[in-house]
C-alpha cells in the first residue's frame, strides 16, 4: 500500500473507531473531503471501494468528501457527474446513517450543478427505488416545482 492508501486507511480506523456521526462527517468533510480537491483521480480510487464497506459510517464518509468537493468546486462539471457515479451505487442505501451523508452530498451537488444533478437523478429514479428519505434529501436545494415532481 503507497502512502496515501495507508493514511485512508487510517482514517477510516478512526472513523470506526468513534463510531458516530460528528466524528464520522469531521473527518469526512476536513479530510477526505480535501483529497480530491489535491489529487481528484487519486482519491477517488482510494474512496471507490469505501462503496462496498460493510459499516454504515465509511459509506456515509464518501457522501460527506462529496459535499466537500461539490461545496468548494463549482465549476467543476466533468468532476461533479464522475462524484454521481461514485455515489451511484449508494443512491439505494437502507441504513440512515449512511444514507444521511451521502444524501448530504447528492443535494449539495443538486445545489451547484441542478441540470446534471437533475438529469442524473431522473435516471436513477427510472431504475431504482432508493428510500424516501434519500430523495427527499437529495432534492433539498432544488426549486419546488422540479422537487415535486420527484417526491
């Protein structure tokens, strides 16, 4: 393991061993959050299989990073669709805690890119059936006539 697959591999130590959600999203938002912002296509292979994690809270962490990037990236469209792709998998979660934290990234995408996030979702929507709770965090920012037609 190179350097910075050890150091994910050490947060993601520490985020388990919290095991709550103030720790999970400080170290998310603070720290991975700032690794694609360094070297996007780095950390998103070193995040890509936090996806299939069993515990709740290192799949909340991607959703949280993704806040992260989408908050201090706007004009970053090529980088925000590939950040739907690496949630993808995630758009049906059952478990709210995780499901908060990748919600939290779905929406702050919506806010910063709506077109895409809106085309995205509507393809998710058509072959998914994610829980209410995500959609309805996911289209938090979005104007209430295209929220609407999703909830």
């Amino acid at each position: 393991m190179d350097k910075s697959g050890q150091r994910v591999y050490n947060l993601s130590r520490y985020i388990l061993q919290a095991g709550v959600w103030h720790a999970t999203d400080a170290i998310a938002e603070r720290v991975l959050g700032e690794g694609p912002r360094a070297d996007f296509e780095t950390a998103l292979s070193l995040l890509e299989g936090w996806r299939e994690e069993v515990n709740p809270w290192l799949r909340r962490a991607l959703g949280v990073a993704v806040h992260l990037y989408a908050k201090r990236e706007r004009d970053q469209p090529e980088q925000a669709a590939r950040l739907l792709d690496l949630l993808e998998p995630l758009f049906e979660e059952r478990d709210t805690a995780a499901l908060k934290g990748v919600g939290w990234g779905l929406k702050t995408i919506g806010k910063f890119y709506p077109d895409l996030f809106v085309s995205w979702l509507r393809e998710q929507m058509a072959s998914k059936k994610p829980r209410k709770l995500m959609v309805r965090k996911a289209v938090t920012h979005l104007p209430d006539e295209v929220k609407a037609k999703f909830l």
